[in-house]
C-alpha cells in the first residue's frame, strides 16, 4: 500500500495475561473500540511503527505528485490541466495532513524530509514507475488512486486519532482523483483506435505495479499480526488485494480494456475473481531502489528541498524581523 | 519535540464552517508566521469550501489537560445527575417542557 513492508516489533502478539497494567490497560482500550489520542500512554513499538507507518505515507503523498506532475504542462485541454492541477495539489495537501498526525508523535517535519531524502525512510513502489502517455494519467487515477482507496478507507478507523482524523479528510478527497482517472479511461479506451491503444498500453503497465502495492502476502507475518492488534492495519494484504481485483476487473471490462493476465477468470465457486501474484522479485526489486525511476525520484525531492532552501531560511529571517520589530514599537 | 532554528513553527488551524457554528480545530501546519500560517490553511484544510473563517494559533501557545488528570478534572460531575434535565419526572399531563 502506501505504506508496504513496515516492520513492527517482530515478537509477536502478547496477551493480555503477559501485559504490564498500563500496557494491558491501552490494548482493552483498543480492542474496545477507543481511540488513543497524541498524550495517552503508548507502547514505544506502537509509536515508533506508526511513525513509520503514517510517515511513510506521507513521503507517498508528496512522490505521487511527481508522476502526474510530469503531465501538468502537456495535458490535453484547459479543463484537463485544471483538474489534474488541483489532484495534485490535493496530493501535497495529504501529506501535510499526514506529516501533522505523525509529528503528534514526537518526532518532527524536517527529520521526516531528511530521512526520506536520504533514503531511510521509504515510499510506495507505485511512484517508481514512468509516466509515459497521457493515458498513464487515467490509468493512475483509476488504478493507483483505486489501490489506495482500498486501504485507506478501512484506516479511518484506525486506533490512533490523529491518524484516524486524516483518513477521513483524505477519503473525501479520494473518491475524486479516482473517477477523474476512470473519466480519462474512458474517454481514451471509447476514443480513436490510437487512443484505445494508449488506454490499453497504459494499463498493461500499471496493473501488476498495482497490484504489488498492497505487499506481499503477510498471511505468515508476525510484523502484520502485531499492527492488527494494534488496529494500525485493519486487513491483511491478500485480502485487500482480493478487493482491489474484484472490483476493478468489471471496470475494466466496461472500458472495453483487457487486464494483462490470461488467469484472470471470475470464479463462481469462492464469488471472487481468480488472478495471477505480480513478480515480487520485481517489487523488492524497487524497493532497493532499482525501479525505472527511484534515482529521478530521490533526485527531484532533494533538488526542490535544496532550492527552496533560500525561501524557508528567508521567510524565517523576515518573521524574525518582524516580530523583534514590533517588540521594540510596544 | 525539539525544534530546529530552521524549522517553521507549528500551528494549530481553527475553522469555521459555512452554517454559523464555532470554530472547529482541522489540523496543524508549519509557517514562518501568523499571516502565512493563515494562507497556508486556506490551501490545505479549505479547498473545498470548508470554511468561512480561519484562526491560526501557534502550537506552543495552546495549553491543554493532560490525560492523567482525567479523573481529578471530570469525576465531580459524574455524581451531579441532577444538572441534566432528564433528572425530573413532569408528568405528561403538565406537557412539553
């Protein structure tokens, strides 16, 4: 997802039996129902992985504006440009709302960035991929945006407040990037037989990197098992994929589309469609920085985080002088 | 929370929304100060309508309860059912009061 592979404490679950009172104390909260709000005790596993977690993404947020950054000057009419201006700036806007949830915290913006601009700290594989045609815009709307909608609709109700609240707001806006996508889609896959074909290229690109966001299946996974506990994830991986697939493979049918996979068979049996796993040598592949684009990536984040550097210190120097102004006037 | 020299401050953002209701705490944003603290929440917390007034304070400034005080700040009002009006039996003959 846009958060994949976080690891949490990797000992597997305590019981409540094996818990300290104050630790037993905020896992019945949970399991209650309750939220746990930025003051409220927590286990230092449970913050240190959301952290992880709700950082990771925010970094998502802010990279995803790159790939369809890249069409803003090329789109194909006014009113085009005008929506995929404002989808982007919704992008940046989640990663604000979430960069706040994960400073509640403790930790703050700037260590974030740097991390992330070092390297440390990781963003969803999906944004590693090139943007090659304006179909790529419809295909990550419907697809990429689709994708996390699957995931973060679930994580509204996530234990962690601050979080939880984001989601929320983030949902809303979610809804629209996703049916501007599928509006593009369909205009291009009912367009000429040159457009169909872009819409057709496009999602034989996107669909397996897709796929390949929510993770490896973590059905084994004891990292996984502790952030159920912790209502920091709400489904497993396979589950949410199964989701994904059912829903966006009638989708694409209606475009007129075909999903790139000769397996992919609606089963009567189990009431959901049969479909083949991507490469996940591929997948960890990326997240080693070897996709088509993690040097491009890295390299925009950090040329804009140096060039705006004037700015920050700037803007800073003259509230400073403002203020220290103002003091001397009273 | 340490806070760098060059890191913006932190404040809080306080909408009002369109139906004459209170301001309403959104989210948190960085700004160099309160004038850009303010433009900056018109674009990320009102790009939508959301609102017909901002207020912008600085996250130091906000004193809050903390938790642990809980019991000590809510518990007196838990044995004072009498303030709710539910307390009273008027019988249906008196009518809507």
């Amino acid at each position: 997802m846009y958060a994949q592979m976080i690891k949490s404490t990797g000992q597997g679950v305590k019981s409540l039996d094996e818990m300290e009172p104050e630790e037993r104390a905020f896992q019945e909260r949970i399991n209650a129902g309750g939220k746990i709000e930025p003051k409220d005790w927590m286990p230092e596993g449970y913050r240190k992985n959301l952290i992880r977690q709700i950082g990771q993404h925010a970094h998502s947020e802010i990279v995803g504006q790159l790939p369809e950054g890249n069409w803003i000057t090329r789109a194909p009419t006014l009113e085009r440009k005008a929506i995929l201006l404002a989808k982007v700036q919704d992008e940046a806007g989640h990663g604000l709302y979430l960069y706040c949830a994960a400073e509640t915290l403790g930790v703050t913006r700037d260590q974030m960035t740097r991390d992330l601009l070092s390297g440390k700290m990781k963003y969803s594989s999906i944004f590693n991929y090139p943007t090659l045609t304006w179909a790529d815009m419809g295909a990550v709307g419907w697809l990429v945006d689709g994708a996390a909608i699957m995931n973060q609709v679930p994580l509204q109700r996530t234990s962690y407040g601050p979080y939880a609240r984001a989601m929320v707001r983030i949902c809303k806006e979610e809804s629209f990037h996703q049916r501007q996508g599928f509006d593009i889609m369909m205009k291009m896959a009912n367009g000429t037989p040159a457009q169909h074909k872009m819409a057709q290229d496009a999602l034989n690109r996107f669909w397996y990197p897709s796929l390949m966001m929510f993770g490896p299946s973590d059905a084994e996974s004891v990292h996984s098992a502790q952030s159920m506990a912790w209502k920091i994830k709400m489904n497993s991986n396979d589950e949410l994929r199964q989701k994904f697939v059912d829903l966006t493979a009638p989708q694409a049918e209606y475009l007129g589309l075909t999903i790139p996979d000769d397996k992919l068979k609606f089963n009567e049996e189990t009431g959901h469609y049969d479909f083949s796993e991507p490469d996940w040598d591929e997948f960890f592949d990326v997240l080693r920085g070897n996709g088509p684009c993690n040097t491009e990536r890295l390299a925009a984040r950090n040329k804009a985080w140096e060039d705006g550097r004037w700015v920050r210190e700037g803007l800073l120097a003259h509230a400073e002088k403002k203020r220290s102004a103002k003091m001397a006037a009273e | 929370m340490t806070t760098s020299k060059t890191e913006w401050p932190l404040w809080e953002i306080f909408i009002r929304g369109q139906h004459g209701l209170s301001h309403r705490h959104v989210g948190s944003l960085h700004a160099a100060d309160a004038e850009m603290a303010i433009k900056n929440a018109r674009d990320v917390y009102t790009r939508r309508n959301e609102g017909v007034s901002i207020w912008a304070v600085e996250a130091i400034n906000i004193a809050a309860s903390s938790p642990e005080e809980k019991g000590q700040l809510y518990e007196p009002s838990n044995d004072k059912v009498y303030r709710h009006p539910t307390f009273f039996d008027i019988p249906d003959e008196v009518g809507a009061m």
